[in-house]
C-alpha cells in the first residue's frame, strides 16, 4: 500500500458499476482502496484494472471480509437483494468504523417506481443490524455510475448525506467533497428515504426525457 | 368572474401561506381562482386581499366543498392532520376532475425529520379514497411558500409531478410553468413519497445551514 496519510477506504462490491466508480475516484485521489468482492480474483482483477487507469498502485483487491477488516471506512455498494447478507458477512469488522452504505433498494423489473422495504430506508434495517457501535452513513445513492467512472466528466449531481452522527455524516460530506460532489448533511437515517427512492425517480427521468444521467442540485444555500 | 378561457382553480386552504401563493400566482396569470377555507368569511377576505395585490378581480372566497364544486381542477393545500377529514368534505365535487395534493406529511415538532405515513406517500392514501373517477396528481410540495408570495422573486426549485395518470400529470407540469415553475412528470404516485418527504429535508438543510428557502433542481435533462 502506498505510504500515505489518507484513510484507507474498502469498497464492498466494488466490482460493480458505482462502487468501481467510487472507488476509482478516491483512488484517483490517493486514498488507499481496497475493491471487495464475493470473489478475491475478480476483485484483484477489477483492482488492476484500477492502477492501470490509473497509473498508480493505490488499489487492491480482497474478498468483502477480508476489505472491511483492512480499512478505516467501509463502503456497501452491492444490489438491494444482497444489502442485508452483506452487511452480516462483515458485521464483525465494522465495530467503531463508519460504514458508507450505497444501496438503493430498486426492486426490478419496476425499478423506476420507488417501492420502500417495510415503509422506510433500507439503511434504517442496516443500522438495526449493526447496532450503535458502527456508525452508518447513507450517500450517493444518485449519483450516476456512468460519470463516475469518467475522471474528466462534471458529476452534476449533489450528494445527500444522512446519519444519526452528525459526525460522521460531515466526515462523509468531506469524503464527497474530495472527489469533486457537493454533498450536504440531510440529518438522520430515516431522511434516507427520499435520497433511496429519488434514485427510482431519476432512472424515470432518464427514460421520460430520454437522458443517460440525470441528477440533482440543491438551490438557495 | 372575468370572461376568461383559462381553467377555474379551487385552493383549498387557500387562506394559508403555501395555498394562497399558489392561488396568487395563478390569479396574476389571469386564472379565475376560489380561495376555499372552512370558513367563507376568511376566504372572502384573504381573495379581496388578493385582488387588491394584482388589481384585478380574478379571486373570490368560498368554503371549501363551494369552491370544489365551482372549480374545473382542485387543489388541496391544508395542514397534514386535516388532509383526510378535508378531501372527504368536498369528494362528492371531485369526479371527473383533478386534484393537485400539495400535502406534506409533516409531523410536529420534528419537521426536519422525514415520517411517513403507514410508510407511503400520504397522497396514495388520498387517491384510493377517491377511487379512479378523480385524478390526484401530486406536486408543488417543495417550493418555499416566501418565494411564492413574492411575484418579483424568482422561485429556484424545480417541481416533481407523481400521478398515476400521466396525463394529468402533464396537465399540472403545464399548470406549474404558466407561474415560472420547472416542472417534471416523476412517475406515479407511489413516487411521491420522495416529493413529500424532501420537504422535511429541506427545511433540515434551511435550519442547517441558515437559509430561508432551499429547493432543489433535476440536472442533465
């Protein structure tokens, strides 16, 4: 890993389209990334490809576990059908870290209809797992996979940010703020909802208005 | 009544801040608007108020079930916990039109904190007890009530439009551009959970960061 002062971020599915791009950007920045996988090959290969892009060797790979025992700040980014088996796999390397949970809980084939699990965020149902000794932060639900993976596309798109830690939201927000997203603190965990189902409303968008990436940008502050 | 080609519109509750801008914005485009409340007397006087404002005479007062009745599209902007007994008021005046449901589940004191009903959108409730003869269309929840009583203020937010008609639906993003308004067809109702609920979070990001109105835009289209 390169000497650097940098936290280490893992993450989980970052071989999938958005956490790639994640990873790539902070990469790109020189945070220390580990890609994690159900498959350490596939996450070796993905990291490879990574520092090749790059130029660099900031990324590696490792199985889901093994990434988020490694790193100071873990990233979820795996499909709503898998959320819940994710976090149980890691549960026990995210004692006093903070876990960036991505998911967007689309229920196929009507991925364009906001369908809430149970009425609320997903990530409520994830805090509840992990209890109060993880800090669970959602983000970046909306911010589209296509931009992220260009390192010389303007992601137009804000970032909303909720966590019951004040704390560790402003450490997401700063996070954000480094790969170049605009990104605000939008309160607790149950305010997640509207960053989760915004994501369906945007993919209706993209299709109504035949656009590949819509966004959003908060006005007035 | 001005001799007028433009649709009557109703706003029920009208008399508050939200409703009555909408009505004023409507009525300056030369719309004959009904100012509806529980009470004829306040609706009369909050419309003469109005007329004096534009210096025309394109407002008049009526309670709510009058107003409903006189008028080709309804609106309905009261406080979340009289949405309901409101809408069964003045049911018997809605078939075969539309009505535009500005309601936000606020629930006091935490405003700031999103709350669902029965964990969906409130305006889903609405329509299944309308039944299918009445068209509800979602929308306008998250424009500042401020910016829209002030006609030289330009309004920064874009409005997300959910109905499960899309042809009301584009009825009323026409409605909102006649006053300025960027307005986009988000889907159907269901999708309105994220309009109702960013609401909560913009009055979060208001006390946050100190500002009287954010809003938000839809990028990339």
């Amino acid at each position: 890993m390169p000497d650097n002062a940098l936290p280490t971020i893992a993450v989980l599915g970052g071989t999938g389209k958005e956490g790639n791009g994640l990873a790539l950007r902070w990469a790109h920045k020189g945070h220390p990334v580990i890609i994690g996988s159900r498959s350490a090959e596939r996450a070796q290969e993905a990291a490879d490809a990574m520092n090749a892009t790059l130029g660099t060797g900031n990324a590696r790979g490792a199985t889901n576990p093994d990434a988020a025992a490694a790193a100071e700040i873990v990233v979820l980014s795996v499909p709503f059908a898998g959320q819940q088996a994710a976090v149980a796999e890691v549960a026990g390397h995210l004692q006093g870290k903070i876990l960036i949970d991505v998911t967007v809980p689309l229920v196929p084939p009507k991925v364009s209809v906001v369908q809430l699990p149970n009425g609320g965020s997903a990530v409520e149902a994830v805090q509840t797992m992990l209890g109060d000794g993880v800090r669970v932060v959602s983000a970046f639900q909306n911010i589209s996979a296509h931009h992220l993976a260009h390192l010389d596309q303007e992601m137009d798109c804000d970032v909303l940010v909720c966590a019951n830690d004040p704390a560790a939201a402003d450490t997401v927000v700063e996070l954000a703020r480094e790969i170049g997203l605009r990104a605000w603190n939008a309160g607790p965990l149950a305010n997640s909802v509207v960053a989760e189902g915004l994501t369906s409303i945007l993919i209706a968008l993209n299709r109504r208005y035949k656009v590949p990436g819509s966004g959003i940008r908060i006005t007035g502050i």
